[in-house]
C-alpha cells in the first residue's frame, strides 16, 4: 500500500509537470510567429543620422574584422565614436589605421572621463558628452560584435515608433571550434531569447542597441549611468520608467565568433546571473521558476528508475513522465535558433555546430544555471576584464583592485 501511494504521488507530480513543458513548447513557438511578424515590419525608410558608439579596450581577437564589418554598413550617413580609457589605448590604435580603409565614414576618438569606477559604463556615459549637432540617434555597441551590411539599418527600424524608447539587437555566440564548453555558452546566451518579446521582461542588449537623441532627457542615463555596472540593464529600466517600449529587432542578430572553455564560460554564465540579480531580478526570477521545474522533474525522473529496479516495473510510467524535460529542451532550442536564424541568414551560414553536440550542449545549460542561481543570490564581488568590483549596494558600485 505505502509503495502504491508513493507511485500514485510521483505520477501525479510528473503529469502536471507536463503543463510547464508544454508551455516551453509553445512559447518556441510563439517566438517564431514573434520573429515573423517582427520582419514584416522590418523594411522601412526610418534612417536618421547616427552615431555608432563604440567601447575599446585592448585588442580583442577579431577586432579588426569586426571593425571593418561595423564600418561597411549600407546605411546613408552614420559616423563612428570610439571610446578608450587611456589615449594609448592599442584597440583605440588598431581602429585608427582601420579608419583609413573607410574614408566615407567620419571617426572620432575619445578618451573616458576619469572616474573612480573605470569601465564599459563609464565610457558609454562619456561618450554622450561628444555628441554632434545632427546626431539623432545613438547606437551602442560592442567591440566583439561582427554585424552584415543591413544590421544599422535594421536595428533603428522600430525606433519610427515614437512610443518605442529603445531598439535592440541580439548576440548569438558562433565559436570558431565547436567544442562542449563553448557550445554551452552559446546555447545559454540563446535562452535570454525567450523573453525578447516578453512586454515585461524584454530587455535592451548593450552590445547591439539604438535610442533617439531626444528622449535622452526623459531617460537621464548621464545620472543613471553613475557608480553602476550595467550599462543595458539600467536603460531596460530607465525606458521603463519612462513609459516607453524595448522592441527586438530580429535581423539585427550579429555574432561573435569567440570560443570558451570551461572557466571561461561558467565565469561570463555567473557574471550575466549577478548582473540580472542586481538590476533586473524579474528575468533571475523567470530563470529560477523555469530551471526548477526542469532540474527538479529530471532529478525525480531518475529517482523513479531506481525505484523501479527495487519496487517493480511499474515505476517506469512517471520515471518516463518526468524525463519528458529532456527532448522538450532540446526541441526547444532548436525552434528558438531556427527562429532567430530566418532572420538573420548572415549567422545561419557561419553556424557550422553539429546539431548532437548543440543539443547535448542544450541540456547542461539548466544545470550551469541552477549552480549559476546558487552562487549569485547574494553577490557581493564581481571580477570583469581584469578588476573587482565592490557590488554590495548595486547603485554604489566601487572598484576594489586590479588583478
């Protein structure tokens, strides 16, 4: 009797864990319908001078192609604004010759004000003191990104509308060798997708993002973009607050072509978990709930095996049950990038992971996240590019050392 009760309890547990993976199903699905009709819209004739704001630090691998791929862009009349700490900066250097390859594309060159929190942020900030008159839109972007020809142009496309505060593209992690810890990375950048059309908890990516010059007042990132770390995150709220939208645009996916092992992809996994626990906990909260009922029902679906072998076959009906997670991940991933990817057939054709080793990828991602949820709910220090930071009061960030 005691052993048929417990199998009553575990089949009645795995069959509502059903709903939430049929969900998870649904909202592929619903991402595709969302990307779809997102590029219907795509095509237009919004195209405002812009200026690129781009953040340097060193010489990355690739930022040469990647500075050419920014400066190749079909759009009328863009410029270029480069932002290093130090004047002698050697990325800041790299672009210079770069330029010359470009002459129909103004660049300009700036160094970050001095400031007790150095840094991505502060350079952003810094940037906004040299604007020019006919600038009136500001794109911001990362040095690691590699956009195709169309990306200025289609990422300031929902910028047309007026109620939209912020447009924003999305990073899709295309390693040169497709290696387990790599792939890990990329298909755990992918999940955050989920949410790009979420009215909630939709968010402004910082590497590939464009605001109008005119709603800088309503926005006051100046003042918002002091003594804090994220530089997206604080416009996801600040657009917010302000009573406007952050739209996805899909064609704007760019790539960055950038491998990882294992300590370098479970240290970027943790420091975009802080970051989310710091500024934006709606989106850690979603994770949470989500990675939960995953972890949770596959940790039973195994329980259920062993009590199979002890208790009687039987126990083989929730065991089969619970471990539904499994492919529904996996099919889950795969809607998402085939979504993602119709929109953007630049990455499509770079993508060259074998689709076993993608998937195999896809399941160690809940489990990355659940050790990832772990480890930041109360962060208090955050290492990134070098220095450590004091992230105790989020809004009071303070730099502790150099390593």
């Amino acid at each position: 009797m005691p052993a048929d009760f417990l199998w009553l309890v575990l089949t009645t547990l795995a069959l509502l864990g059903l709903v939430p993976n049929a969900a998870s199903i649904f909202q592929g699905l619903r991402l595709r319908e969302h990307v779809r009709r997102a590029m219907r819209l795509a095509v237009g004739a919004y195209l405002p001078p812009a200026v690129v704001i781009l953040p340097v630090r060193g010489v990355d691998e690739g930022l040469s192609e990647n500075v050419r791929a920014i400066l190749a862009q079909s759009y009328p009349k863009f410029r270029l604004l480069v932002v290093a700490d130090h004047p002698a900066d050697p990325g800041a250097d790299r672009i210079r010759s770069l330029a010359m390859e470009s002459p129909h594309v103004p660049v300009s060159f700036v160094v970050s004000e001095t400031s007790s929190l150095p840094g991505k942020v502060n350079a952003v900030r810094s940037r906004m003191l040299h604007l020019a008159p006919e600038d009136e839109l500001l794109v911001f972007a990362d040095s690691d990104i590699r956009p195709a020809p169309e990306w200025l142009r289609q990422l300031v496309q929902p910028l047309a509308d007026t109620t939209v505060g912020a447009a924003t593209g999305f990073r899709w992690y295309v390693p040169p060798q497709p290696t387990f810890w790599s792939l890990v990375r990329a298909e755990w950048n992918a999940v955050s997708a989920n949410v790009l059309f979420d009215p909630r908890r939709a968010f402004a990516w910082g590497g590939s993002c464009a605001v109008r010059r005119e709603d800088l007042p309503r926005l006051r990132l100046d003042e918002r973009w002091q003594h804090v770390l994220s530089d997206d995150l604080i416009l996801t709220q600040a657009v917010r607050e302000a009573g406007l939208k952050i739209a996805y645009a899909p064609a704007a996916l760019v790539p960055t072509f950038e491998g990882a092992d294992r300590s370098v992809c479970t240290e970027w996994c943790f420091r975009q978990m802080t970051m989310a626990t710091l500024y934006l906990p709606i989106v850690r909260r979603y994770a949470a709930a989500a990675f939960a009922v995953f972890d949770g029902s596959v940790i039973l679906g195994i329980v259920s095996l062993i009590l199979a072998a002890f208790l009687g076959s039987s126990y083989l009906v929730p065991a089969a049950i619970f471990l539904v997670p499994l492919p529904t991940v996996v099919a889950k991933a795969s809607l998402r990038r085939r979504a993602l990817f119709s929109a953007s057939p630049s990455v499509a054709t770079v993508w060259r992971a074998p689709s076993w080793w993608v998937s195999v990828a896809a399941l160690a991602v809940p489990w990355v996240m659940a050790v990832g949820l772990v480890r930041t709910r109360h962060p208090r220090t955050l290492r990134w590019r070098g220095r450590a930071y004091d992230v105790s009061d989020p809004k009071r960030v303070r730099l502790r050392d150099r390593a």
